[in-house]
C-alpha cells in the first residue's frame, strides 16, 4: 500500500490564534500570588508616579518574551480597577499582541492608523470602556517601519493629549534589543519601567537597557521580575 502524504492544504493550515486573556490575572486570579504582586507595584506607582503628577509611563524588556506586555496589561487593569482613568496603548507595530488579551471589537484602527492621520487625539481611535476606566488604543496595523511614525513629530502631540485626557497612559513596547521604537517611546514619556523574567534575563541586559534609557534622558523607576 503507498503511503498516505499530507496535503498542500494540510500543509499550510494557518497557526492557532494566541489568546492570552486567561493571563489577565487580577481577573481570572484575583487572589493569587501573582495578582497581589500587581497590586503591590499599582500601589508604587500610584503614590510615587500618578500622585506625584507624572501621567505616562512605558513597559520594556530588554528582550523577548520577558513578559513586558503580561504587565503591562495587567498593571492597567490594576489602575483601573481603582477608578483611575487609564489608556492602555499597544506601541509595538511590528509585533502587536495587546488585543490577543482583550481581543476589542475594533472599529477605527490604532496607533498606525492614528499616527498616519496625523490625528492630534487618539479619541476616534479607541476602543473606549473596555472596562470601567479603562480605554485601549490598540496598534493597528502592524509596520515594520513603525520606527518612522514613532520618530515624527506626531507622536508627542499625540501623547500630550493623552496626559490632559487620562489620569494614567501605559505603553507597551517592543524588547529593546530587536529595535529602537521602545527607546523613543521612553524619550517621549519620560519614564519607563523595566521588565525581566526569572532565570531568563541576564542583569548586564537590564544594565544595557538603563543606560540606554539614560542617555535617551527617560528615567527608569524601578524593574520587575516577571516570574511567570
């Protein structure tokens, strides 16, 4: 009997769809360890950052897979979850994962989209209430060049209306190492928070990425390590 071959179909069957809305911890595990750890750091950054007047603020990892965007997520939901106004925006354009945690019904595009329009408001581009306080600008589009965008003079103006209309605004960005979007990011911040993970990261990576933060003249409050 000849043997059986797999089809041309078979062959390129399409990959499942990553959905990461079970690692929405202080919803699926509310008291676990891992959503008191949030906690602990929501209340950092509420009384040394949100209270202190300073309303931007970027998660990034020195490299893949750290877990930059798992807290960033959650620590927006964290904010939010204590009634302060928070924009959660996706910054990685060449590879977004935001929406595969709250996968939002999206009507007008994201931050590619806003950043071509040269738009001075990310209103008409989020996805609003997506929990009480809490809006997401997704990234839209994935670009390669996003660098570009990121780099105009559209970027500060955009996130200068997000500082008059939200309490909090929370940027993921892509790891450090493969581009420079998370460095620009940071510029126009002001302020980033560094992610690691346990038994992965390296501390010069960490070393590397503060002083890069430093010279782009963006302070690094503090780093987490992602155990997860």
């Amino acid at each position: 009997m000849a043997r059986s071959s797999r089809t041309g179909a078979e062959r390129a069957a399409p990959a499942p769809v990553i959905d990461n809305v079970s690692r929405r911890i202080l919803l699926t595990d509310p008291s676990g360890e891992a959503a008191e750890a949030i906690r602990a750091l929501r209340t950092r950054i509420q009384s040394q950052h949100v209270q202190m007047g300073r309303r931007a603020l970027s998660i990034c990892g020195p490299t893949p897979e750290v877990g930059a965007t798992f807290v960033a997520v959650n620590l927006a939901i964290a904010l939010s979850q204590i009634g302060v106004k928070t924009l959660l925006i996706d910054g990685d354009l060449r590879n977004p994962t935001i929406h595969t945690y709250f996968n939002p019904p999206l009507t007008g595009g994201g931050l590619y989209e806003c950043l071509r329009s040269n738009a001075d408001s990310v209103a008409e581009f989020t996805d609003e209430n997506v929990m009480p306080n809490l809006d997401i600008l997704s990234a839209g589009r994935p670009d390669s060049a996003g660098h570009e965008l990121l780099s105009g003079e559209g970027f500060p103006v955009l996130i200068n209306s997000c500082l008059r209309d939200y309490d909090m605004t929370i940027i993921d960005t892509p790891p450090a190492n493969s581009c420079a979007d998370g460095l620009r990011i940071s510029t126009v911040t002001g302020f980033a928070l560094i992610v690691a993970r346990k038994n992965q990261t390296l501390v010069s990576d960490i070393r590397v990425l503060a002083d890069q933060l430093k010279k782009e003249r963006a302070h690094a409050v503090g780093t987490v390590l992602n155990a997860l």
